[in-house]
C-alpha cells in the first residue's frame, strides 16, 4: 500500500467506524460490496413483522449472530446452540446476565445421539460431514484438525423445555450447521406450525460431502410452506470469487395470518 492508499485509510476508517456505531455503512458504489452486510436489516424487518419472540441460533460459534439480534433491537427469547465445548464457553459469557438468552452445548440434527463432529481449523467451518474434494483449494483452513465426541438433539425436544412460559411461540430459526441444515428441520418436525421463518445458509457448490445443494435445500423449504424473501452471499471462491455460499431467509406462507 502506497503513502496516498495509507492517508486515504487513515481518513475513511474513523468515518466507517462512526457510521457503524450508529447502525449505519458508508459503501463505495464503485466497489463489489458483498450483500451480506445487508443481512441484519432484512432480519430486522423479518422478525418485527412476523412478531418473532423466539429466535433459534442454530451453529452460534462465539455469539456473533445472537448478539447482532440485540443490536439490531431484538428482545425476545434467543437459545443459541453450539457443539463445540471450547466456542459454547465464549458463548456463554458473552449470555451471562442476559435472562433471555439460552445457551446449549450440543449439536442438532435428526434425533438424539453421541457422535463424532469434524472440527476444521477454521472452526466456522467445523461439520459432521467431510470436506468435498475440492473445499480446500477454494476456502481457506478447511481441512479438518482433529474430531471432537458432541451430543445430538432434536430441536423440538429441546424448545419443548425453553418455550413454556411464552403462550404464543413465534420462531425464527437460523441456522448456520455446515450441510447440516436439513438434519436440523428434521429434527424440528414437532414444532414446524411454530416455525414462522427461517434463515438457512446454501452452498452452489456442496463444501462438504453428501450435503444438498441450494436447488435441493429450496425444494425442501417449499415442500413445507417457506418462500424466500432474501438472498445475501456468504463466501466465495478464494481464487475465482464465484458464489460457493449465500444465507436464504424463508417465510412461511400462513404466517402473516
């Protein structure tokens, strides 16, 4: 970076940091800005319409995703579910003193079981399934580092214990498993009528071995009566830059009703 680029940054990084503390961005038009930035006012939006008072992170890591809800006004029951013992103890302090907020040291998936999760060195990227042939040529630290021994349950059985005290649950559930998603509506067939949207990260291009595409995961979500309302790109090609990953929020079709 030459002395101009240095003084230009200089300049732009205390402006960038001033709009963001006010909820807001200041964007280049001239630059390819990824959409994803655009995710947390769609969310926004989503949950005050449908009157969410539940919202389900599903694959929290640290409590990114959960502690944006906050920011961006939520206040409703959150329950953030983690496997990974190390990220759920981060989790869980950045929870602490907020009554609201449930945290699970436990997987998701189809039904209630002991098994073997895959953890990557980039534990994002963790999964039980295996990286596909080429996912380290395109993401960056996604090999796997060594494998971790995580519970497994069923979304339904575990908001049957959380969700008593709310009358009316509305549920939002994102999730974030790593070709995972699928197994964890699975497991949340008891409580789909309560489900009012849905947030589902998709991959063009399967990172991982014997996950469904986004073609596929779409026809799922619409066999049970969700339709998308926003795309917003997640990661691409280190090399090429083409989409391998987008974040799809779905709305189910009654649930203005």
């Amino acid at each position: 970076m030459g002395r101009h680029e240095i003084v230009n940054e200089l300049i732009k990084a205390p402006i960038r940091n001033t709009f963001r503390r006010f909820g807001y961005a200041a964007v280049d038009l001239r630059k390819d800005v990824g959409t994803g930035m655009l995710l947390p006012g769609h969310v926004k939006r989503t949950l005050e319409e449908l009157s969410v008072n539940c919202a389900v992170d599903a694959g929290a890591n640290q409590g990114d995703y959960s502690a944006m809800l906050r920011r961006i006004g939520y206040r409703g029951l959150i329950v953030s579910v983690e496997p990974l013992r190390d990220l759920c103890e981060v989790l869980a302090k950045r929870a602490a003193g907020d009554a609201t907020w449930k945290v699970f040291n436990c997987a998701l998936g189809d039904g209630d079981e002991i098994k073997q999760f895959n953890v990557c060195k980039a534990p994002n990227l963790s999964s039980f399934l295996k990286p596909a042939k080429d996912m380290e040529d395109a993401v960056a630290n996604s090999d796997i580092a060594r494998t971790e021994i995580v519970h497994v349950r069923r979304l339904d059985r575990i908001l049957s214990e959380v969700v008593r005290e709310i009358p009316a649950p509305r549920i939002f559930l994102k999730m974030d498993t790593q070709g995972y998603d699928l197994r964890v509506m699975e497991g949340a067939a008891a409580i789909i009528p309560l489900i009012v949207a849905i947030q589902s990260e998709l991959s063009v291009v399967p990172l991982y071995r014997d996950m469904p595409d986004y073609i596929e995961a779409l026809a799922y979500f619409r066999k049970l009566g969700f339709a998308p309302t926003g795309f917003f790109g997640v990661v691409g090609h280190r090399k090429t830059g083409r989409t391998l990953e987008f974040d799809a929020v779905l709305v189910r079709g009654d649930a203005g009703s």
